[in-house]
C-alpha cells in the first residue's frame, strides 16, 4: 500500500517518487486532448509525440507554463493518471507533496492544491523548488552553513542562498529551457525565414547549444518550412549562431545568480566561496553555462550529479519530514518578500 507519493510537476518534464521506491515515473508534461469531447486521449511521452505532427481534432498541450499551471483541468486529469498508475484501484488515497517554483503566487500555490486534492490525494503539501534541489543533490540544508543552488528547468529558473533549513535569500525568473527553445526558434525565423517545431527547436539546443564559446564549431542540418514558398526546405545552422540566440537567456539567468549572491549576508558569501554554487535541473547541462556563473561571480561553479532528478528526488527525500510539515498552501510569495 502506498502511502507518500512526491511529483515534481515541472514545465517541460513531470516525475513521481514513490516512498521507499525511488523515481517510478518520469514523462514530459505533455497532454493530448480531443477538441471536441474534451477526452483526455494520451499522457506523457505518447502525447508529446503529437507535438506539432497532431491530427486537426487532438490538441497535444504543455498544462503547465513558467511552472506554474496554466490549464487547470488537463492539469488535474494529468495529476490523477500519475496518482492512479503508482497507487493502482487501491482504496487509501495517497499524501502528496508537490514542488513548485520560488516565484509562485499564493493563488496559483491553491490551484496546485485543489488539482492535487481532486485528483485525489490525502492531504497535499508543499515545497519550494531550490529548496528540494539542494536536497536532492546531497547538500545538507539543516546546517547553519550558507548554500546557493541554482536550478535550471523548463520554465523558471530559481535562485537561492539556504542555510539552516530555510532560504535566506532567493530569486525565480521565467528564464529557462523553454525560452532557450523559443529563442532558437525566432532566430531561425528571422534570419532564414524558415519556421520549425519546438521538438526541433530543444534538439538544436541539445546538439550544439551553448553559453560559451565551444573548443570547435558545429553545424547541425535543420528542416522546417520555407515562410515565403510553404515549403519543406532544409538548413544549415552553426553552434556560434545558437549561441548568440541563447545569449540573452544565458545573460538574464547569470544577472539574477549576481544579483542573490550581492544580496547575500556576507558570512554566507564566505560559505558560498568555499562550497561553491551547485547547478540543478536540465537546463543547467547547457554547454560553458556553470563556467559563465563561475567568470561572473568569482565563485567555483559545478554541475550536481544527476541534476535532472535532483528535484524530484529531493522532494521525495522530503517525505521523511512530511508529519512536520504545514498542509496546504504555505504562501511563499509572503516569505519571498519578507527575505527582499
């Protein structure tokens, strides 16, 4: 019988912990959705196969943005498949406990808890993202020693300073891989008049993406759609060009890490020095962006291990905690503004 579930309900990617299991699932957080009907007709890596190649009555959608939700019914179908495939047709329902970004509302905080609670949890709680990452890349949050994560996912990216169990000093801003994406994609629009997928778009960010300079350039053959004939038409795109489209990412994501350390008490700084900054999520795996942190701040930078499931792990090592924590929502906006 299970009884503590933990689900990083990410933008890009959504991953369930089971209690004494580990990671059971791990899908994109993609849902496709018959127009007419309103069905739920596929979840996960089925669905995200639609995007962009679906039929004129599926609508293949992410329910969540800069992650936070943004569909609030497919998002609960999506929540109650994830309950349902871990916990079967068992009788007891679940708790559950849900990480959501550092800059997310008192109201969209609730709509992540009603979601959670008809899709058929317990009791629903929850955690804030840079605090689970920490957690999960095997930093211990009760000392009183200054930490800084940073963690890179599909929607935000979250910056924080924690010591003593708590975060002292934090910033989240809608900079991630899903507007690394879209900036590939304007990029390519602009300058070759050739439109392609999002699908297409993260390949390029995956293949020759990068935040530096690489020891040797790239070119990646890019298909799309002429804008002017309508036509399939075939590309070729080098890494120095898809870097100076993800420059300005890279540059709002190195300020922010700037501007938390420059709000930083300074015992923590020194901490901070010492351990370095430890990168988390997917988005941290782009090419020379730990070493762009590292020039602009002057502190040693590294990736965590495994930092795509940092969070998840993090929050289902959280679990442990779980009779101590506060139900419900826990107004991190409030707290966001106490720590400014």
């Amino acid at each position: 019988m299970i009884k503590d579930i933990a689900i990083d309900l990410g933008t890009s990617n959504v991953l369930v912990y089971v209690k004494d299991k580990g990671i059971v699932i791990e899908e994109p957080s993609v849902v496709a959705v018959d127009k007419e009907t309103g069905k739920i007709l596929k979840v996960g890596k089925e669905a995200r196969l639609l995007l962009g190649r679906a039929p004129g009555n599926i609508l293949a959608v992410r329910p969540l943005q800069d992650g936070v939700i943004s569909q609030y019914d497919v998002t609960l179908h999506m929540i109650r498949y994830l309950i349902r495939r871990v916990c079967g047709n068992s009788f007891f329902k679940p708790r559950v406990m849900i990480c959501v970004p550092g800059g997310i509302t008192e109201v969209e905080e609730r709509a992540v808890c009603d979601a959670a609670t008809s899709a058929g949890a317990k009791k629903t709680y929850l955690i804030e993202e840079p605090l689970a990452a920490a957690i999960g890349a095997g930093i211990d949050v009760s000392k009183p020693n200054g930490s800084m994560i940073v963690d890179i996912g599909g929607g935000t990216s979250d910056i924080a300073v924690i010591s003593y169990g708590d975060i002292v000093v934090s910033d989240s801003i809608k900079m991630a891989g899903d507007k690394m994406d879209e900036a590939i994609i304007k990029y390519i629009r602009h300058k070759y008049n050739v439109l392609i997928g999002e699908v297409t778009a993260e390949e390029i960010k995956k293949t020759v993406g990068a935040a530096l300079p690489l020891d040797k350039e790239y070119i990646v053959e890019v298909k799309g759609r002429c804008l002017t004939e309508g036509l399939p038409k075939m590309i070729s795109v080098n890494s120095a060009e898809i870097r100076d489209a993800l420059e300005p990412i890279v540059r709002s994501i190195v300020t922010a890490v700037r501007h938390v350390v420059e709000r930083t008490p300074p015992e923590l700084v020194g901490d901070i020095s010492s351990g370095g900054i430890v990168m988390t999520g997917a988005g941290s795996l782009l090419y020379g962006l730990d070493r762009a942190i590292e020039n602009a701040t002057g502190i040693r930078t590294y990736i965590a291990e495994n930092p795509s499931t940092c969070v998840a792990i993090g929050t289902g090592r959280s679990l442990d905690n779980i009779q101590v924590l506060p139900e419900g929502t826990i107004n991190i906006s409030r707290m966001r503004q106490q720590r400014l």
